[in-house]
C-alpha cells in the first residue's frame, strides 16, 4: 500500500490553486513503482487515527478526490466503503448493507462506492484501460483537463467561478456525440456513439 499516495493528492485537492501540481502525480513525485503501488484516499485506521485528511465527512470535496484518484493511472487503486462513527474505537455496525438499504443513513454504512459519481468513474477507468496521460490542459490553478491517450476525457473544475478559463479543451477522441458520464445515472448515458 501506497499510503503517502493520499497525503500528497489531499493536500493538493485541500488547498486552493494547486491542481496544476498535479500533472506528473505518482512516481515522479518519489511514490513507489506503479506495479506495485495500491492507492487509497483512506482506511478505517486512516480515517480513526487522523492521518486521512480527507474521509467522507468532508462531502464534496472527498468525492472529487475520489474522481481525481479514479481518472488517474497510477496504481491499483481502492475506493473507499466505510460506516459512520463518532467514536474512534466504534466497530462496524450489526447489520450488513442489504443491497443499499443500510447505506447513507447516517448511522450504518457510508457506502462511498455506490455513490453514483464514484460508480460511474469506475467505469470510466475500465474504459480508460491503461492509456497514459495526453492532452494536459490548465484553465486557472483550480482547473486541469486530460485524456487518457484518445480513449477517455475528464475536466475538473474547483474554480468557485464554475467557468472553464482556457478556452477549447482539445480532447483527442474521436470524432463523435459524447456524454457527461459523471452525471449519467442511466443506461441511457453511455460513452461516445
């Protein structure tokens, strides 16, 4: 396990203006090989013990990390499905997840890999493969874009303006009608046609 894997993407996710850091994440940054590298934003004991900076109690935030981290293609990576907890040494709760019935109840299981984004970013990656990263772009500090070599595309945008600052993202896929699979909750949202 690559722990120091989520303390260097956090504190650049955390902190504004910073996601253009972001363009040679991983090895270049002293992580351990790619092959041999699992990554993870936070475990049970990271998230107990403080060491995780960013856990499902921070919303929104943790979700784009989890995109990030998903987009990326470093490491085997592993998202995260933890239950709510007051206590540190809290066990799990007594009942399972019963399909989605126990989760996001605010007191049994948090569930972060049935949230639709996380899910639909899976297969997101799935479809990336393992292309590398091409067509880097910046719009401000808080807004990068990239393909994954003409098989995939993802823009993030942390800029409270909510406005992209570069212009025409060059996405190197094909020709085609493409959707937001980010937003998709549906069969009807699939990849380009």
């Amino acid at each position: 396990s690559e722990f120091y894997y989520a303390d260097d993407l956090d504190a650049n996710i955390i902190s504004e203006n910073k996601m253009t850091y972001l363009q040679n994440f991983g090895e270049a940054w002293g992580l351990m090989p790619d092959q041999y590298a699992v990554a993870f934003l936070d475990n049970h004991d990271t998230q107990r013990n403080g060491r995780a900076q960013l856990t499902y109690k921070n919303g929104t935030l943790y979700n784009f990390a989890n995109l990030f981290m998903l987009s990326w293609p470093y490491a085997n990576v592993r998202v995260m499905s933890s239950y709510y907890f007051t206590d540190t040494d809290a066990g799990p709760p007594s009942v399972g997840v019963q399909g989605g019935s126990n989760c996001a109840d605010g007191k049994n299981w948090v569930c972060e890999h049935r949230w639709s984004q996380i899910g639909n970013m899976v297969a997101w990656r799935n479809a990336a493969g393992t292309s590398d990263i091409a067509n880097w772009s910046t719009g401000s500090a808080n807004q990068i874009a990239f393909s994954r070599n003409g098989n995939a595309f993802i823009a993030f945008n942390r800029d409270s303006h909510n406005s992209w600052q570069a212009g025409t993202l060059y996405t190197g896929l094909p020709a085609g009608t493409y959707c937001n699979v980010l937003a998709g909750g549906d069969s009807a949202d699939q990849p380009a046609s």
